[in-house]
C-alpha cells in the first residue's frame, strides 16, 4: 500500500468527496483553479474510517465532512498557483447534525493532525439550512498555500459544495461623514539642518526679556515668539499675537515648513476689524533638538515669511529605528524621515574609540546604546569616547547575542544583573532596558514565554527600569469580508476580533502586576511582513502599535534597514506611512481608561467597534477601528470644547492615507438638529481611523460617549426623549450599521 492509502486508512472521519472539474473563475486576472485531484484528509486516527470518491457528479469541489472529535477534521489542497492579489472563496455550507464551528484556514504543508491548523475564519451555524457564503481572503503572498476546509469543536456532518476560487473586488464606497471637511495640506519640509539667511520677512526686537518675531501683511501685525520649546510629538499651541488695523474683517493664512516630521496642516482663519486677537497655531515636531522652521503669512495679496526657532524635547511614548552602528550610518537620509529616537546596537566586540561616535552625532534624535549581554559591559562602555558618553547617558538597552538566544531564564537573568551593574558604575543615571525576550500570541492574549518567565522569576525584572517585548510574527493570511446569504455581516467577523484578542496586551500585563513589577514596555524591532501585502500588513502593525500604546508600552522600534527598502518599493509605501502618521499621532500620548460602570468607554476587544483614546497636551486623541463587514457610522460624543479637529485615515481599498482638517472647529448641522455636541465619522471595514482634537479646555473626560449615529431626521423640529429611550452603546450591536 503507497503512502497516500496509508494516509487514508488511519483518517479520523467520514469523508465523502464528490468531485469534478473545478474550473477556476473564467476570465479573472489569476485564472484561479481548484483542482478536482490531490485533496487529502487531516484528521486523528480511528479505525474503520473510509474514503469515497462517487465519480463526477458535481462541477466543483464538494464534500461531506464528518468530525469524529472535537479536534475536527480538514480537506486540504493541492498548492495553490501564485496568488497576485486577494481572492474571493465561495461556497455552499450545510450542518446536517451535530454541533461545532465550520472553518477555513490556509497552510503551507499538510500537517499530521488537525488541532496544528489554526482556523483563518470559523463560523458557528444557528440552524440546519443551506447558507451561501463568500469570503474575501488574503494568503500569504511569499509562500506556497494549500486551501484548508473543515470543521471542528463538536461531532457531526457538515455538507460543503459549489467551492470555488475568483478574485476579489471590494466594496463600492459611498461618501460618509465628514466627506466634505477639508483635505489637510502642508508645504514640503525644509533640508535637514536648515538655517535661515537672516529674518526673511520679519524683524527680531526685544521687549524686556523676551525676544519677538514682528510682520506685517495686508495691514495685519503678526507677532510671534522668537523661540518655541515643544515636546515631541505634541501639537504645541504657538501664542501669536495678530492686530487688524483696518476697518473690515481680514483673512490671515498660515502655513509651516520645517525639517522631516514638522507639521501643520495649511488652514486660514478671520480677524476682526480694529482689534487685537491672540492666536494659537500649532506647530508639531517629532525630532529632538534645535530646528528652525518657516512660517508662510498670506493674506490678500500679499505673502510672507518669517523663521521661527524650535526646541523640540524627548517625550514617551515614541516609536523609532533600531539598528547596529554600520546600518545606521548607511540609511540616516532615510532614518532623518522618521527618526524620533534611535535605538543602536553595537557589535559584540567592542569598536575602536572613535568609530561609533561620528554618524551619530549628527542624527537629531535619542541614541540608545545597546549591548550584548555575556560580554564584559564595561569593555563596551570604556570604548566609547567622552563625547559618545554624553549622548548615551539616557538608555541603555540590552540584548542577547546568538550565542545566547536559547539559554535559560536564570542564566539571562544572571548575565542582566551583572551588566547592569557594570552600566551604573559608569552611567549612573542611565534607564536601562532588558533584552526584548519573545513573548507568545495566544487565544488568551499576549502572554510570556517560558524562557521570559523564567527570567523574570529569577530576578530580571527588578534589574531594569523597561520590560523589552519581541512580537515575532504577523498573521501570513486575513479575512477581507464576509457574505452570508447575500448580505455582509454586521456581526464581528472572526478573525479580525481574534486578531484583537491575541495581540491584547492585558494578559501580559497582568502577569507582570502578579510580580509586582510595573514596569513599562519596549516594543523591540516589530515585525514588519505578514501576508506579504503591504497594506493589510501595514493595518495590522497600526492596530498591534496603537493597542500597545493604550496598554503600556512606552516604545516601539524598527528595523532601521526597511527604511531604504521601502524606499525603493513605491508599493510598499503603505508600511512606512503608517509608522510616519501614527507617530504624528501617538508619541507623546497618555492613555485613558474607561469610566466604571459605562459600557460606551469599554473599549472591549471584539466589539463590532475597538477603540481606544489619549490625550496629549490640549489634544484628545481617539482611534477606531471596525471588525464588521458592513460600514458603521459612529457618533463621537465630546465633553470639551473643540478649538480645530484633525482626521487621519488609513485605508486598505482607497488611498492609504487620507488627512483631513478643521481648523476652525464647528459642529454641523446635523449635530445641532440632534442636538448633541458629537462628531459623526464613518468607520469602514479594513481601515484605523483617528481623531484628534485640540480643546479650549482639555481634561480626561473629554470623551463623553462612543454610539452609532442617530437615524438622520426628516423634519428639523425640537424632539424630546421618550419615556423608555435607551441610551447608545458599544453593547447594542443590533443599532450598528449602515445608515
């Protein structure tokens, strides 16, 4: 007997096949093709189990699964052909007994057993009837692919027909709310290092000890400081002093140019005739040091330009680069881009004096000094110079050499001990970071790994002032949308809500309270590549970076050398937009927590909306996410008053990343009609969408209440609440939808 019967003689269940030409959707850009041969049988094994193939009765796939166990069983196929882009799985599905979940996954090879296939997308039938279902599915662009079928957790028979394989076309999408706010522009940014050649447009003078910016345009005196100290990454509200000294309402426009990371979106505002107004621009910067930025004035006619001086001081959390000495001196006009702070390694074996203390220098940004730990620390320290020293005092971070990577928790935390101690005899004041030991994704959330564990029960924890975290992997497959029966799904669909849950942070941190060690998190060099489309994988990373930062962690690199490469790569573009524009959004931050008692500030994984909400400065910070299949419009309800408004949108299906902004805040009509002081947005599937706000007035509670939006109104009358009106909430998922 060849070892396919044998693979059949020992399988589990009772399959039956019946199977015919599977014609791949006829014309697509793929010629996708479900083969009728070479399926095989996953399961445990049970004696007596057969396998019947009844001929060409059908003209697609279609199968007869009957789960022996909880443990369930599969149909996997033949390697799929090289997927180009998304594909669209279609199917007939029909539980005729028994209980459980029907499931879909992708795999690379055909495993042993059932339970070493993690279900992509699961899906737990109410009743008997025939459903129709279509699934948009990514795999793994950068490995060869099986289509997995199969059903697990109960006994009983499941009838799968019609399979077929096309490609996928998203959604039409209809213009929502906030459709007609502007599109946020700014100028290019200055060349790094840019000086002025004088006070351009406008004059420096002095009064008392302040020094002063003066211009005029169009009989408009602009008076700004001549200096400015920000904190990384907050929106910093520039006090300028602006005199009409005509006699009718004048319009000043505003805009900035700075170095890489500088930013104000372009936007004009009124001043009233024969008065004198103090105005807030906001100026953001995201590298440290002394920069110097132009502010463009127009008004009527006439334009002009002034330079102002920029202090930008560290602030956490931020997101960086990680590199060793030799990559970071080859990518810093990339690394400029993004740099906020940069995370160095050293070679394990120490460089002469002198040759890492060059490029550095010249990097606006924090450097962290990285070092191996099973080497002498102190032979590292005392190869830098008196000038590297000086900007290395701040953190230290550790991390383990290849010689090291499989040593147990009590011999890594042993080798921390002794290194810290070597760090703090020379650099006394310095934060030190432990190695960024693995940490597994599970059902449960992000949880430790054996050997972190280990190291932290051995002491490692109360060695450092920063738990290093390494997130090894992305998920290589998603779930684009899911149909049941013709209609997109308002219910969360399974993967993106399980997605949510095995990156969730609260577990870990959990484990770390339990050893009384409340520490911050460093996320150390992120993965970066999932499924291979960068776009999804970009999605992901922003949900994984945001929830990281709601969950405490401080700190997130990575890896400097994707930098040049998504450079070079316009189709990967996506990934290194998103880091640029959550880091606009997130260094700085603070994170909220929900009030007791109120479900709308839950937050909770799996909702059909995840959020989550900070405030930075004056700024009140909210990011949404949705883990339907169907458009949501949301209602964000505010309990401060707004001043200006920026939305960002990150997008799989339109341009990746759209922007924009209100620089006078005003609450639309409909807003007035309801008489709510809300914000509606529409939160679409495969999309992270932020708000942010600078108010008058900023505290913690300025989040009043996350709720759909209320049915839009047919008269413009006064309405009065009813005896009986439920409150909106991110519990009611039946309110969800589109509206």
């Amino acid at each position: 007997m060849d070892a396919m019967k044998i693979r059949f003689a020992v399988v589990p269940i009772l399959l039956t096949i019946l199977i015919a030409s599977a014609g791949g959707a006829a014309g697509t850009d793929q010629q996708l093709k479900l083969d009728r041969n070479g399926w095989t049988v996953v399961g445990p094994p049970r004696s007596g189990s057969k396998i019947f193939v009844e001929g060409e009765l059908y003209p697609k796939p279609a199968f007869a699964i009957t789960p022996s166990s909880p443990a369930g069983a599969w149909v996997v196929s033949q390697p799929l052909s090289a997927m180009a882009g998304p594909v669209t799985l279609s199917m007939r599905v029909q539980r005729r007994s028994g209980s459980g979940a029907f499931a879909v996954s992708f795999v690379s090879d055909i495993p042993e057993s059932p339970t070493q296939i993690t279900p992509l997308w699961h899906l737990e039938l109410a009743d008997d009837r025939n459903h129709k279902i279509e699934l948009g599915l990514q795999p793994a662009t950068t490995r060869t692919v099986r289509l997995a079928i199969g059903a697990l957790g109960g006994e009983g028979q499941w009838i799968v027909e019609d399979i077929e394989l096309s490609d996928w076309t998203p959604a039409e999408r209809k213009p929502g709310p906030l459709a007609e706010l502007p599109a946020a522009t700014s100028p290019e940014p200055l060349p790094v290092g840019w000086e002025p050649p004088g006070s351009l447009d406008g004059r420096w003078r002095t009064v008392g000890t302040d020094r002063e910016m003066v211009t005029d345009v169009s009989g408009l005196r602009i008076t700004f400081p001549a200096k400015v100290t920000v904190a990384q990454g907050v929106r910093h509200e520039m006090e300028v002093l602006v005199t009409n000294r005509g006699n009718v309402e004048n319009d000043l426009t505003i805009s900035l140019q700075g170095p890489p990371g500088a930013y104000m979106p372009t936007f004009t505002v009124p001043f009233a005739a024969g008065g004198t107004t103090l105005f807030r621009p906001p100026v953001q910067m995201l590298q440290v040091g002394n920069h110097w930025v132009k502010v463009k004035l127009s008004s009527g006619s006439e334009t002009v330009e002034v330079p102002i001086e920029v202090v930008c001081e560290q602030r956490y959390p931020a997101i960086g680069t990680c590199a060793d000495s030799q990559s970071l001196a080859s990518s810093l006009p990339d690394t400029h881009q993004l740099a906020q702070f940069l995370h160095m390694r050293m070679s394990e074996k120490p460089a002469p004096t002198g040759t890492t203390s060059q490029q550095p220098n010249e990097v606006a940004g924090q450097i962290i000094l990285s070092l191996p730990l099973g080497n002498d620390a102190s032979a590292v320290l005392a190869s830098a110079n008196a000038a590297q020293v000086n900007w290395m005092t701040s953190l230290v971070g550790l991390y383990l050499p290849a010689s090291m990577q499989q040593s147990s928790g009590s011999d890594i935390a042993a080798a921390v001990a002794s290194a810290t101690e070597q760090i703090r005899s020379t650099l006394s004041e310095a934060a030190i970071i432990s190695p960024p030991l693995p940490v597994i994704n599970s059902a449960e959330g992000l949880v430790l790994s054996p050997q972190f564990a280990e190291a932290l029960d051995a002491g490692m924890g109360t060695a450092v002032g920063s738990v290093g975290l390494h997130i090894s992997d992305l998920p290589h497959s998603a779930v684009l949308t899911e149909e049941i029966d013709g209609d997109l799904r308002r219910q969360p669909g399974s993967f993106w809500a399980g997605f949510d849950g095995r990156y969730d942070f609260a577990s870990l941190r959990q484990t770390l309270t339990q050893r009384q060690l409340r520490l911050p998190l460093f996320l150390d060099c992120l993965p970066v590549a999932g499924t291979g489309e960068a776009r999804l994988d970009a999605l992901m990373l922003g949900r994984l970076l945001i929830s990281g930062f709601a969950q405490g962690c401080t700190a997130a690199t990575f890896p400097v050398d994707l930098l040049s490469s998504l450079q070079e790569e316009a189709d990967s573009s996506s990934l290194f937009a998103m880091i640029r524009e959550l880091t606009r959004e997130l260094a700085g931050t603070v994170p909220l927590r929900g009030l007791a008692g109120q479900e709308g500030f839950s937050g909770r994984m799996g909702e059909p909306i995840v959020y989550r909400s900070f405030m930075r400065k004056n700024e009140g910070v909210l990011f949404m996410w949705n883990n339907t299949s169907r458009p949501i419009d949301v209602a964000v309800v505010l309990q401060a008053l707004p001043l200006q408004m920026h939305l960002l949108r990150l997008s799989y299906s339109e341009q990746f990343v759209q922007r924009r902004f209100q620089g006078l805040f005003s609450l639309s009509d409909e807003a007035r009609t309801n008489r709510q002081q809300a914000v509606y947005v529409r939160v679409r599937p495969l999309e992270i969408v932020g708000l942010s706000f600078n108010f008058k007035n900023p505290h913690a509670g300025w989040l009043g209440q996350l709720a759909p939006r209320p049915p839009i109104k047919k008269d413009y009358g006064p309405h009065w609440p009813e005896r009986g009106d439920q409150p909106w909430g991110l519990r009611k998922r039946e309110q969800f939808g589109e509206q």
